[in-house]
C-alpha cells in the first residue's frame, strides 16, 4: 500500500506506463474517500469493496488511456455518474478539457463537490441530458474524445456520442464479455452517424482480466443534424433495427 493505494492499482498503473505525482495520488486518495463517505447517503455506486473501487472504477476509468492519449484534448464524459472515467481520467491528464454530462442531480451535486475540494481546473459538470446537449450549438461538434461507461446499449451510445464529435473525434465505449451481437448493431448504427469502428482493445491489466474491452469508434465526418433522436424514440426503434 503507498498512501492507502492497493497494489494492484499500482501495478495496474504500471501496466498502463502512467507515473503519477503525489498531488495526483492525493487527489484519487481524496475523491476515494469522498466517495465512499457519499455513497452511504446517496447511494452513488454499488461497488463498496475499497480494492474494488480502486480497481473497477479509478482503474478501470484509466484504461482509457490504452486507446487514446494525447497532451490536449477536449472531452465528453455522457452520463458519467460519480465521474468514471471523465473525473478519474482529468485527475491524470491535468491539461486535458473534460465536460461531465449526468442526468441525476445527487450525482451533479456530488460531482460539483470533489471538483471543488479536488481544486480541479478546466472540469464542467452539465445537470442535463445528453440527447439535449447536444443540439445545443455550443456542444455540437465540440469534442476530441467522448466516452461513457455501462449507460447503453452500442447503437445507442454511438448516436449519443457522434453529435457531440469533431471529424476525426474518437468515441471510446468500455463493454465486457461477450458483444458480438451488440457490435454488429453498433456497425449498423454507425453508418448513420457517419462513425466507424477503428480498434477493439482488450483490457489484461491485473484485476481486470474479466473479458473487458475497449471500443473505439471515429467520427469520419459531422453527425447528421437530425441525430440524436429523443431518448424514447431511441428506446423505441434504435438506429441498427
């Protein structure tokens, strides 16, 4: 343990070639505890196991970096929750832009507070739904990365996520075990939203070895205006039907 860091999250640290600073430690260390403490009252995670948030939150949120990892970079975090992987990822790429999308407003409140005790630069949290951001002008097409984490089906997050891209914008979705059926939809529906799929990244670090993966998509030319559709028609007939 180095200043109530697991192991595990170190070698996994290690894997990734990540060497953080002890500001960066202290801060994951702060927003863990933080976490936890909430967690008791607004029920922000199901994961409670100590090693287990280290692992399959802050970890795991990381693993992003496998796929893309870049000095400047403006991103979207859909439905991020208790912030994985957008807050996890800010506390490591400092320089990096992140805005956090959540529809929940515990989840904003808490949020807004870690970035205020974190003393965290250049991090927004939006109260809002992503189908709606993104038809506003100021979002549309604003982005380097988008990522989200366990809120969809592929379909869905890929219509989602593409309005929000720049061309050339990567979208980077973490799925586990077997997706064959789900990727072949995520295909179908990409070709809507002008993406295509570019890596398939399996994720082997120690205590994540589960079947877990990365998908990467790209943005090979602007969303058409029409997508996102609303979330119940979304819902109702997802783009690879």
């Amino acid at each position: 343990m180095i200043d109530n860091v697991p192991r595990l999250f170190i070698d996994g640290l290690y894997q990734l070639g990540l060497q953080l600073d002890e500001q960066q430690l202290q801060q994951l260390v702060r927003y863990h505890h933080e976490l936890l403490v909430w967690n008791t009252r607004f029920n922000l995670t199901a994961i409670r196991d100590v090693e287990e948030v280290w692992l399959k939150h802050f970890l795991d949120s990381l693993t992003v970096l496998q796929a893309y990892d870049v000095p400047n970079v403006d991103l979207l975090d859909i439905g991020t929750g208790a912030g994985f992987p957008g807050l996890a990822l800010k506390i490591v790429r400092q320089r990096w832009h992140v805005t956090l999308v959540e529809a929940t407003a515990k989840k904003v409140t808490f949020l807004r507070h870690v970035i205020e005790v974190l003393q965290l630069q250049n991090v927004a949290v939006l109260h809002a739904r992503a189908e709606e951001v993104a038809h506003q002008q100021e979002y549309r097409a604003a982005f380097d990365l988008v990522t989200a984490r366990a809120v969809a089906s592929l379909a869905t997050l890929l219509e989602y996520g593409a309005p929000f891209c720049r061309s050339g914008a990567r979208m980077i979705f973490p799925k586990k075990g077997n997706v064959t059926e789900e990727l072949a939809e995520g295909k179908r529906a990409a070709a809507y939203i002008r993406a295509s799929l570019v890596a398939d990244v399996p994720v082997t670090l120690a205590g994540l070895a589960d079947g877990r993966r990365l998908l990467v998509w790209q943005q090979n030319i602007p969303c058409p205006s029409r997508f996102p559709r609303s979330g119940a028609v979304m819902a109702k007939k997802p783009l690879a039907m």
